[in-house]
C-alpha cells in the first residue's frame, strides 16, 4: 500500500490552547536571604533578598528588595530560559493595603512594572524575562511611598487580569460581566476582545474607597466568535489563553439537541443544517436571534451529509435505512436511493453519511461489517450498482457519529477508529493511509474551497460534528455582508458552539502597539515582536501551499472617548468604500492616506501595498503551514488602527470574496514621547517678574525681594537658590553658590490680587533673572506662559529649595534630599 502525504488535519477545538501556549517546563529553585551589601538602599533600613542563579547556565540573578516595615521573600516556583520564570513573593509586616513594584533597575526610575496596587494579600506571582539579566521587586505599605512613586513620581498601573466571568455561555446582543483585578473604573477603558472584535466596558463596578473596578459589563457584538475571557486596559493586559475563563459563543435559541449526528453549512442560503435524536432541521445562525427555517421530526436516529453544489443535503435514518433521501433548502424531501440492490442485499447500519459534491453519488460507514458502502444515485431493486467495500478495505472501525466526506475529486476520506489513521479511498479497490489523528475522531469535513487533484486539506475534531461556516448576513449597523469565517462545533451537550477559525490562525492575537519613532537607543519597543521603527513583523498559519490573500483595513477606534457609532466619514477607506466603513469591521477613522509609504509586505524595506497574497510553507511533512509578512504604518499619524483580512483563496489562487477565514489582532502606530531632566527640585517655585540687581525686581519692590506665583511650595526659613537657562540645578549641585546665589527666605507673602506673592530673602541677588511673560486665567489670577520657542527668545526663571526637604529614611538620594533624579526616558502615559 502506498502511504503519501497529501493534506493537513487539525482537530481545531482539541487543540485551541496548544496553538498559543507553550507548556513550561519544572524547575525549582531557592532564593536565601543574605546581608545587604554595602553602599546600597538596603543600608537605609532596608531589608534585602538576592536569588541564587535561576538554572544551570543561567546567569541572571533574582534581585528583591523591600522597604521597612515590609519584609519581602522570595522563592522561584517554575521557569526555563524560553518560556521565562515564574516566583512566588511572599512578605509579612507592615500594614494592608500593600503595593508591590518591579524594575530592572535598583534605583527603581526606569523600566517599572507594577505586580499589584490595594492587595490585601501578603503572596503574589510574578513573571521574570530571562533575557533581562535581573529584576528588583519592592512591596511597601500605606506608611511610605514605594521607590517607583520617589523616583518618576507614580507607580504605573498594573495589568488587568480576569478572574472570573458571569457566563462561559453567551451569543450575540447578550451581556456578559468579567470580574478581576485592576480593571479601570472608566467602563470605556476596558476592552473585551471577543477573539479578533474589540468591545468596549458598558458598565463597571467600582467598590467603595478603590481606584480599580473590580467587574466590567459588555454587550456581546454581531459576528463574535469564542473568547478567552482577556481584558486590556490602558494597551495594558495579562496573558495568556491559558489562564482566562473561554468564553463559549453558543445560540440560546437553538437547541439543546439529543446525540447531535451530523452538521452542514450551506454556501448557497447562508444557513446551517443539524441532525440530532428524532430531528433534521435547517437554521438560520448568524443573527442576534437565531431561528429554525424549518425542521421535521420524520426520523428517529437521523445523519446528515454535506451540501451538494445545488444546495441539497442527503439524509439515512439509523433505525430504517433502507432509502436514502435527499432533502432541498425548503424541507423538500425526495428519494435519492435504495440501500439495497439486486447485488447488495444486506441491511447497513449508518453512522456516517457523505455525498460526492456534484450528488453522483452517497458513501455510508456501515457500523455493521467495518466498511465503507456506495450507493450511486437512483440505486436501488433492478440495478447492481452499489459497491459493497469501496476501496478494499474490510473490517473497519468507525465512530458513531463517524468522520467521512467527499472531495471534489471523488476520493473519499474517513477516519479508522481501530487506528486513529485517515485513510483516502481512490477508487473500488485502492485505499490509501494518510496520516494519523488519535482516537475519538467524530467529524470530518473537507475544505472544498481548497482541495483539488494537487492535495486534500481537511479538518477533524473530537465532537460530535463539526463545519467551516461563513456569517452572509448584513449587520444590524447597516453594513454589507463581510462573509467572516468560523468554526461551528456539535458538542455533547446537546448545544451548538461557533469558534474562531483555527486552521487559519492569525498569531499574536493581542492588540499591539507600533511605535512610529525609538530616538533613545536602549529602550524596547512595546511589542517584543517589533524590531525597526514603524515596522512590526507578522505571521500565521493556513493550508501548505495553498495562497491567501490579505487586506489591509482601518478598524473602529479603540479609545474609550471615540463615537459608538464610529468617526464621521473621512473619504475611502483602503477598500476604496466609505459605505462598508461601519463597526464592527471598518472605523474610516485613519488619516494619512496620502502616504504611500505604509501597507503589508512581505520584506521589511517594501513595497507596501494594500493588498498582499502570501503562501503558508510548512517546513517538513506534518507540520502546521506558516506564513510571514511585514505591516508598516504611516511616519506621520499616531492612534491609527490597522488590522488584516486573511481571505481565502482557492486551489489556483484565485481570491474568493466570500471567504474571511480569520483576522488578525489590531495594531494600533504610536509616538513614543521621551522626556529627560536633569536633578529637578521637589520643592520650589517660578518667578512672575524679572529681577536686576540694579533696577530689583520693579514694582517698587525692595532689592532683596522677589515676586513669584502663587502657588510657590516655600516656607520661611527654607534656603533657595535662583536659577534660570544659563545655570540650573546640576550647576547648584556641582559648584554649590559660585555660579548661583543661595539664600534664606525670611517671609512668604499672602497672594495678591492676580495671584502672586512676594518673598523676602535675607540678602539681593548679584545678577539678572528674566521671568517668563503671563496671562490671565479664567480665575482672574496670572500664570506663566512657558515658551515653545528656544531660550533666545524667551525665558524662565525659578528658585528650588534647597535645605530640609524630606528627612525619612526612605530616600533613593541622600537623606535631606531636595532632588528628584529621575530619567523619565520611555514613559508612555
């Protein structure tokens, strides 16, 4: 027997985690205590955990530090160098609510993550990159402000992360409510992304006293697909499929079936054909309110096959199969077939039915003797057509409800129970073995669009039944049809279950940030996956060999501020239609379009184009096909949306319009905005008038006086030195009083009229200082105008205070210090 290789299976819901989850492999080790080293913060009163190596080889060390009155520990749980590691933190003292920080950087001023914010808890996980060659964590109490908030002046906030859902069942136009951690009390700022369809919080809950909410509400979208229950906040969220509730899309309209045998979707109404226990009945799926068409209770143990190009589907009844009929898209039944000839005799006992998709022929697994049957149309008494072990094979072993179908070709697919093998039946006596799916295979169904004389592609699954489906129906919004694929399980409950389309994977399916410019060298881009400015790489998967065309489109605006109902119209989209540009699919909310220079390629210097046909390759014999490709974004505009149709496209490579088979995540261009300063007072203020030593500070205020805003943090006593752009604080810090004048404030004025006050110093300054010019505000007080032109044309003064200015022993500077050094270098809010 010749055993080629021909297709691809993928038991699609088997295997939804496997596609995006590695599982990690075990390793433990332990994190001692040991004493602080010198010349560091833990010298201040700090307690202090170092890490001993992570594994053999590996040799970034696990760094923990926690500020009094908070003890922190730490012990490595799982990890390895590909996957990353896994620590649980635990800690003891001080006071709930808790605040537990992390950074590569011991100074905590860059590089922060925050783990938790308001945890009552004393333990929390945390995740460790190999690559970063070490992370320093912190937790603190409410009594003292974590080195992230004395360094850059906040902790940032935390990823969200689901904990629960009100519902693992919902479909269309229902609500379903996420619970977890860290959600944003701005019900907007949540987005749910039911698989590749971004939705917005309706509603959230904010318990009293927190600045999280702890449940978001959403209403479940037209065309939404299953879901890992992941919310984003912020471009912020906690992976991984693994971990979040799957939330199943399941029509609460339809069903529960008895022992569901068999599942259709025809290409030509748009509609979805079942048979379960005593019931065959066509369904009209993809609405908000799904409807049964029509349904007969004509049968007792019905089994269905696929459609015919002319839109029938042939039906065998288990207890009485001695005709076979053959049943058009109005509950019209005819005869298709006897079961028996004058050269066939016995009685069959079906638990699979298929039909060869020109209607020539049906081909039954017959529980009864291990062997595939075919009955030609219009066999039956007189004739000796039917063909009793077709392709030589005897002693079979099916599932019941068993995986067979029928290509283009004629060739036959089935699945052997007794091997868990596919096998191809060519012809009356030829079989050929295909390749190996396990156990317990169900469904069985051939990609028609695809398959040819070239190669057979097809899909199995463990369920009762399972079918490539396609939603032809206009949206509610008033849109065309967008034909979006899915996958429509028969599951063992009785309930129907739409799914993403995972034969045609789009991977990295969380919505992505790509950063138009990276100016300062050293800081990573957001999305690991990017790796040139503008420039993010992207792949997935498909049929091996078979092209797939891809469009570039403009989804709706993801920011909690933007219209429901989408942006005004703004011109073409990339479609070249401003009528398709409505949610849930085309925003037309993009500007740059003028800009050629952005669109999908498949090399990262271009061409870019709209529009993109690429090739999955699979790289040996069984492996999943993949394909990768470039998107760049336009140089000009940031909040830009960009997303990826994946189209199929038939044997030749022919588009085919009405073949969404996936979509990919959302990226969304950003301008990373840098901000560097030097050593910055924490106390001070700016000077509203200019000062002359000669002329002083007009006004007819004396010389050793000076007028500032209102809003200067000074008290008397303090001392202050004065400072403009010609010498600023790291001039004070290094040559201290040659080049800036340090005095002692004696009073701090009450506010004026228009809002300033007067300081008197214990002496005049020896030079000139230039205040910024201001204007009025709304509340009648004067305020500075700072420039946005160069220091030639404009200037500023100000004073920063220089003595007494935080005694705690919880400085990252020095103690009594009056500085922030800080790097903000990177911050993104």
């Amino acid at each position: 027997m010749t055993v080629p290789a021909f297709g691809k299976g993928v038991d699609s819901r088997g295997r939804v985690f496997q596609l995006i989850d590695r599982p990690m492999a075990k390793t433990t080790v332990s994190a001692t205590p040991r004493d602080p080293e010198p010349d560091t913060p833990a010298d201040r009163g700090m307690g202090a955990v170092y890490g001993r190596p992570f594994s053999p080889g590996v040799s970034a060390d696990l760094h923990g530090r926690a500020a009094d009155p908070v003890s922190l520990t730490a012990l490595m749980k799982t990890g390895d160098t590909t996957n990353g590691w896994t620590l649980d933190a635990t800690w003891s003292g001080g006071t709930a609510p808790y605040t537990a920080v992390a950074s590569s950087d011991p100074s905590f001023q860059i590089d922060i993550t925050t783990i938790g914010m308001e945890m009552d808890v004393t333990s929390a996980q945390i995740t460790v990159d190999p690559d970063d060659g070490g992370m320093y964590f912190c937790v603190v109490d409410g009594t003292i402000a974590s080195p992230a908030v004395q360094g850059s002046g906040y902790d940032p906030q935390p990823p969200p992360e689901t904990t629960s859902a009100s519902t693992t069942t919902t479909w269309w136009g229902q609500e379903i409510t996420l619970y977890g951690n860290f959600l944003s009390p701005i019900a907007k700022d949540n987005l749910a992304f039911m698989y590749d369809l971004p939705v917005k919080g309706a509603s959230s809950n904010v318990p009293t006293g927190s600045r999280f909410a702890n449940a978001v509400t959403f209403d479940v979208p037209e065309d939404a697909r299953a879901f890992p229950a992941i919310v984003s906040t912020l471009g912020k969220w906690r992976c991984c499929f693994a971990d979040a509730p799957w939330v199943t899309m399941s029509p609460p309209t339809i069903g529960p079936y008895t022992d569901i045998t068999g599942l259709e979707w025809s290409p030509l109404s748009g509609n979805v054909w079942v048979s379960a226990t005593g019931v065959v009945e066509e369904i009209d799926l993809f609405n908000q309110v799904p409807s049964v068409v029509w349904t007969t209770g004509g049968f007792t143990l019905p089994y269905i096959s696929r459609t015919t190009t002319t839109g029938t589907v042939l039906v065998i009844d288990k207890t009485s199969p001695g005709e076979i009929l053959e049943i058009d898209s109005g509950g019209g039944a005819q005869h298709f077939a006897w079961t028996t000839d004058d050269g066939f005799t016995r009685t069959v006992t079906p638990v699979g039915l298929a039909v060869d998709p020109d209607g020539s022929a049906a081909y039954i697994t017959d529980a009864a003797d291990g062997r595939v049957v075919r009955i030609p149309r219009g066999a039956g008494p007189g004739s000796a057509e039917i063909a009793d072990a077709w392709g030589g094979m005897y002693y079979l072993g099916f599932g019941d409800p068993c995986g067979i179908d029928v290509a283009p070709t004629h060739e036959v697919l089935m699945v052997n129970e007794n091997d868990g093998y596919t096998y191809k039946l060519t012809g009356p006596t030829t079989t050929w073995l295909d390749k190996g799916v396990g156990m317990g295979i169900h469904s069985l169904d051939i990609d028609r669009d695809v398959s040819s004389a070239a190669g057979l592609f097809y899909v199995t699954s463990h369920e009762r039944a399972s079918i490539e489906a396609f939603n032809t129906r206009d949206l509610s919004a008033g849109g065309a049809p967008r034909y979006r694929g899915g996958r429509l399980f028969g599951l063992g409950d009785g309930a129907l279950a739409l799914e993403p389309n995972f034969a045609f994977a789009a991977y990295h399916h969380f919505p992505q940030k790509v950063i138009l410019t990276n100016e300062v060298e050293g800081y990573p881009y957001p999305s690991k996956y990017q790796d040139a400015d503008r420039i993010i790489p992207m792949d997935g998967e498909g049929w091996d060999g078979v092209p797939l065309r891809l469009r570039l489109i403009d989804p709706p605006d993801l920011a909690p501020y933007a219209p429901a109902g989408g942006w005004p119209d703004s011109g073409d989209d990339q479609a070249g239609d401003p009528a398709l540009a409505v949610p849930p699919y085309e925003g037309n909310d993009n500007t740059g379009y003028a800009d050629p220079d952005y669109g999908l390629s498949l090399n990262a210097s271009g061409p870019w184009t709209m529009t993109l046909d690429v090739v999955p390759v699979a790289p040996q014999v069984g492996e999943r096909a993949v394909y990768a490709y470039y998107l760049k974004v336009p140089a000009r505009y940031s909040g830009d949306n960009f997303q990826v149709e994946i189209i199929k496209c038939d044997a030749t490579g022919t588009p085919l319009p009405q073949r969404v088979a996936a979509m990919s995540s959302i990226y969304t261009s950003w301008k990373r905005i840098f901000v560097e300063r030097d050593s910055m007072f924490r106390k001070g203020g700016v000077l509203a008038e200019h000062y002359h030593p000669d002329t002083c500070a007009g006004a007819g205020l004396p010389c050793d006086q000076i007028r500032v805003y209102e809003w200067t943090n000074v008290q008397p006593d303090d001392w202050i030195v004065v400072f403009d752009e010609w010498a600023g604080a790291e001039e004070f810090l290094f040559f201290f009083d040659r080049l800036l004048p340090v005095r002692q404030v004696l009073t701090v004025g009450a506010p004026d009229d228009d809002g300033l006050r007067v300081l008197t110093l214990d002496s005049a300054l020896d030079r000139p200082f230039l205040a910024s010019p201001s204007e009025l505000d709304p509340g009648g007080d004067r305020q500075p105008l700072f420039c946005e032109e160069n220091w030639e044309n404009c200037h500023v003064s100000g004073f920063g205070v220089v003595s007494g200015c935080d005694l705690d022993w919880n400085q990252i500077n020095a103690i009594d210090s009056c500085f922030f050094n800080v790097d903000l270098r990177g911050v993104e809010r």
